[in-house]
C-alpha cells in the first residue's frame, strides 16, 4: 500500500533522507519513531507528495507519486503537525468546505461530512466554532479533514502533540477503530502511544531506518537483549563503576534511591552474554546487601534508546 525503494532527499549539500527502503501493508497501523531531525517529516512529505525525492521511488496506493501526483494523492489523507484550520468557521462548515476542495462529488458532500464527524466524534459539535474548542477537539476535526476523501493510507503527523492524557486516549482510540480500514503511518514521539496503537515500528536516524519490526517483536523478553532490573544497599555511583566493569553490560542506569542507603539500578546487556552470575558475584565480593534481582521486559523506549544511542557511538 505504500513502498519506498531507495528513497534519498538532499536540501543543498545536505542529506536530510538517505536512500531508505520499506513497505506498509494495506490496513497496518505503523508506528515511524526517531529522534529530532532524523528526517522523519521530510519523509512524511515525501509520502503525501509535498517534497518530491532527490531519487528513488514512493509508490502509493499502487500510484508512482512523481509519475502521477493527482491521482496519488487522492488516495491520501494528511494531518500535519499543526493542522491549518480555519478557526473562525464551524466545525461543520469547515468540513463542507474541505470536502469540496478535495473533490468529493457534489451529490456525497453531505454523506462525507456526517461519516466524518460521525468516525472522528464530532457530531455534537457540529455547529461550534473551531476557534472556542478544546485542542483535543481541535486533534479530531484536524483528523476528520484527512479522511474527508475516504483516503486508503492515512499519515499522521504527531496526532496528538499538545494534548492532555484524556485527550491522547481518545484520539488513540479513533485511531486504532480505523485499523484494517485504512493502512496508517503515524508519526510521534509518545512511545507508550506507539506500543498501544502500532502493529510495527520504523526507527529513522540521521536519515537512515535503523530498525523495524513488530512491536511485540522488539520488546519481546526472549530477545537477545536484556534488562535486569537490581536493588543494592550500596553507595550508588560504586554500584555503578564496579557493574560497568563486566564483560557484556552496555549500560548501567540509575533508577531511583529506594530507601535510606538502598538504590535501583538497571542494567543492559549487549545481548550476546548472560551477565546474571557476574552481577551476583560483583555484589557478593563488595558485601553489599542485594534485596532484589529481576529480569526486566525492555519498554519501546528502552529500544528506541538502545538503538539510537548506538547509532551515536
């Protein structure tokens, strides 16, 4: 539904997308995560036609968008970042207005409009002027105009950026109910967004997909990397330079100073060494107290972190 074959964009003597590949199946949600200016937007723009690629090829839809731009993008529904409403219009009226640029046949105008406030919950704000509503519901009439074409592939730039927990939920759940629908690329940088809504995630850094697979797949316990998760009485900066010292161990994390004298720590691995006999013998030599010892299940952003701190070295 939508594939990119060796896409590269330069701005001047700078490669903000470097000749990247990948390809999002028809109804899959994708979580597309990196770190600031890893050129996930320029991406973004590249898939709805906005900026076309230095080289290599975006294919939307089964469309070629540099070959046949028009007939691409009305098969896409975008929301950027800050959505360009008009504020002083009724949510009504906005959407009317939209359905009519975007070349809705007069005799479904109606139809379109009323589906569109009826998938995005907007049906008892109809008639509210977009100016006096919530920034959640500002989120959903920003939402509302991306579908208002009845789009197969729907991009999502940082949907909910600026919203209260309240609001992140519910438009998540506007987002997962089109699951299967629409095929969906969103972008943002809510990691715990990502883990509820995405069937798969594309990492990008410095322009290159540094990583993809399913959710489950990347936070999955039996992987080869492994977080354990550790409670010492112990002083916490010694507990960190002896633990630093093992074979395998890539990263010692403080986590919180438990109680008086006793600190949590997480420790990664590098994947390839089973480091659990190591600790326990480093913490035994010192004679401090170890009161817990756990494997821990890595977190997307455990990942994220990981793969884009390697990225850096």
């Amino acid at each position: 539904m939508i594939e990119l074959k060796n896409v590269t964009k330069r701005f001047g003597s700078k490669t903000a997308v470097d000749s990247i590949s990948f390809e999002v199946k028809k109804g899959e949600i994708i979580g597309f995560l990196g770190p600031n200016a890893a050129g996930k937007t320029t991406t973004m723009r590249m898939i709805t036609g906005f900026f076309p690629p230095t080289s290599g090829e975006v294919i939307v839809a089964g469309v070629d968008i540099l070959k046949e731009p028009l007939r691409a993008k009305e098969k896409i529904g975008y929301m950027p970042e800050n959505v360009p409403v008009y504020k002083e219009m009724d949510v009504y009226s906005y959407l009317k207005f939209i359905a009519e640029i975007k070349g809705v046949a007069r005799d479904k105008v109606e139809a379109s409009v009323q589906k569109a406030m009826r998938e995005t919950g907007l049906t008892d704000v109809s008639r509210s002027i977009i100016a006096k509503l919530s920034k959640g519901y500002r989120q959903r009439v920003g939402l509302a105009q991306a579908i208002m074409n009845d789009p197969e592939v729907l991009v999502l730039d940082e949907p909910t950026v600026g919203l209260d927990p309240k609001q992140i939920r519910e438009i998540r759940e506007l987002i997962k109910n089109m699951r299967g629908e629409r095929t969906i690329i969103l972008s943002t940088h809510i990691l715990p967004e990502v883990a509820m809504t995405c069937d798969r995630v594309i990492v990008i850094n410095h322009g290159k997909i540094i990583a993809q697979d399913e959710v489950k797949s990347l936070t999955d316990p039996s992987s080869k990397a492994v977080s354990i998760y550790l409670e010492v009485e112990a002083p916490e900066q010694k507990v960190i330079a002896e633990l630093k010292k093992i074979s395998g161990v890539s990263e010692v994390r403080s986590e919180s100073s438990v109680s008086e004298g006793v600190n949590g720590f997480t420790v990664t691995t590098d994947g390839e060494s089973d480091i659990r006999r190591d600790v326990v013998a480093r913490i035994m030599k010192n004679n401090w107290g170890l009161l817990e010892f756990r494997r821990k299940q890595m977190s997307l952003e455990d990942v994220f972190l990981k793969l884009v701190t390697k990225e850096e070295r």
